[in-house]
C-alpha cells in the first residue's frame, strides 16, 4: 500500500477526501462530473468531480459524520449536510478537519464570508493542543484548509493570493495531488504553459486517464501553439467527455487544423452549453463553416464524420 493510501485509511476523518479543485476554466459552472475513479486522479482527496451514482455509493452508516456531511453538501442537501456537523459542534472545537468541512459546505453554497470563517477557525485548530491529532494530521488539515480558501481567493480573482494558498498546501503536504492540478491550472490561465506542462507531466504519471489532467495537457501545449501535442492528448480524452463544454471547443479546434472539418462542425452543434464557453465555440463554428464554404465539394465529401 503507497504512502498516500496509508495516510488516508489511518485518519479517522474524510480528510482525504476534502480537498476543493479549479477546473480549467476556474469554476464548476457547468457539469463537469467523472462517472469512474479511473478516470479522476484526485478520488482519494475531493469530492469535486463525483457523480450522483459515487456519491450515493459513500453513503454509509460506517462511514464518519464528516464524510457524510460532505456528502450531502457536495449532493446539494446542504441542510442535511449543515445539520449533521452543527450537532456534533460541541464535541469538535478543537477538530480542524470538521471546521473545514462546514467551510466547505459553506463554499458550496458561494456562501464565502462563512466559508472562510469556518476555514480560519480551522487553522485556529491546527495549533490547538487534541490529543487526538498527531502533529502530521494538523499539518494534513492546514494543508487542506489552505489549498481551500486558495479556490475562494480564485473565486475573488486574487490571483496571487490564490497561487500562494496553492503553493502553501503542496509544500506542507507534497504528496496530494490537488493542489498541483489547481496551481496548473493558473499557469495555464497566464500563460505559463511551461510551468503548467512540468506539473501536468508528474500528475500525469500518477494517472494518465485523468479526464481534466489529459485536458489541461492538450490545452497548455495549445497556448504553445504546440498543435500536435495538443491533438495528442484531446484524443486520448475517454470519448464520452468529448463533448463536454469546455472540452468540445479545442476539440474541435484541433480536428479543423486537421482539416477534419465535417467532424469539427458536427461535434460544435451537438455541444453542451455553458454560457461562459458559448461564444468562445461559436467563434470556432464560424471559422468551421467558412472554411468548409471555401473548399471544393469533392474535398469536403472524403472529411465525413469517422
């Protein structure tokens, strides 16, 4: 059994499992759910990216109050959720785990001013003396509530706020994965794709079926105008995420340099919506569409859908 996985069936919280991850287009504002741990390097540390079917599959009288606390807030039954941390409140004060999850339920509700209230009493009870956590559980929960209020600060557009949260929590705890994918994601979104790509590579070692991993990948060496690469890795993306919001525009934009321009045009129509990516693939449908109406019938015809 690796390092991690001891670490987390040690713990008797759902700490590993309560770590918040940016997507790569800096918020979950559209459905960007996994179906399969397979395909989600970071299902040991968030439920971020969980379906309905694994989440309903954590739901367990054996598991503790706080895995199912997180649970339901992460399925939007966030009174559920609220409720079954604020009864055992008085038995956790000095728990950094449980302030963490109320901020993080508190997050999910874009409830931020409670959320980092919540995140600080938290770190407040990494330095309270329990004699129930072990110098290493506290330096796991600081690492936990700092990568956390990095994605409020995200949220906010503090963005060197954000990075240094990030930065913190990797230091602290190197092993999760987590707070890499996010600090990946911000060299990405300033174009740092060099910095980006040597994080990416090391997560993509770790799993290299990640849907958002594989993503990101196609997306850095993209901003390097790296084109090949970039197609290298969209493809590898399991099929049934191709047409995910975000994911469908560069998509599609490698398939049109590959003068593959029918496929292009018909995986555009049939998208997923999310407003924030609309006009970013109906930019790439037009350039699409003009392209098709500027070559022969013949050629067209021999770029049918494969």
């Amino acid at each position: 059994m690796s390092m991690k996985k001891n670490m987390i069936k040690k713990l008797s919280t759902s700490v590993a499992i309560a770590f918040l991850a940016t997507s790569c287009a800096g918020g979950p504002s559209f459905n960007n759910t996994i179906q399969k741990d397979q395909y989600d390097l970071l299902s040991e540390e968030s439920f971020m990216r969980y379906n309905s079917n694994r989440l309903q599959a954590m739901e367990s009288p054996k598991r503790d109050f706080i895995t199912l606390a997180l649970v339901a807030c992460h399925q939007d039954k966030i009174t559920k959720g609220m409720g079954l941390l604020e009864e055992k409140m008085q038995q956790n004060k000095t728990n950094p785990f449980y302030w963490n999850a109320l901020g993080t339920c508190n997050t999910l509700t874009k409830d931020y001013p409670k959320a980092i209230f919540y995140y600080e009493l938290g770190m407040e009870a990494t330095r309270s003396s329990n004699k129930d956590f072990t110098d290493a559980d506290k330096r796991l929960a600081e690492a936990v509530i700092s990568n956390n209020l990095g994605l409020i600060h995200l949220t906010f557009k503090r963005y060197n706020e954000a990075f240094d949260a990030f930065k913190k929590a990797n230091t602290i705890v190197p092993i999760f994965f987590t707070p890499d994918f996010n600090m990946a994601q911000l060299y990405i979104e300033f174009n740092e794709s060099g910095k980006a790509l040597e994080i990416l590579k090391k997560l993509e070692a770790k799993n290299g079926e990640d849907i958002d991993v594989l993503y990101s990948l196609s997306l850095a060496y993209f901003k390097q105008n790296d084109l090949d690469s970039s197609y290298k890795y969209i493809t590898r993306i399991q099929h049934d995420y191709l047409n995910r919001a975000d994911i469908v525009g560069l998509y599609a934009y490698n398939l049109m340099k590959k003068n593959r321009l029918v496929e292009a045009k018909t995986i555009l129509e049939h998208r997923l919506y999310a407003s924030e990516y609309n006009q970013r693939n109906e930019l790439i449908l037009d350039e699409v569409n003009q392209k098709i109406k500027d070559m022969p019938k013949e050629t067209v015809k021999e770029n049918k859908v494969k």
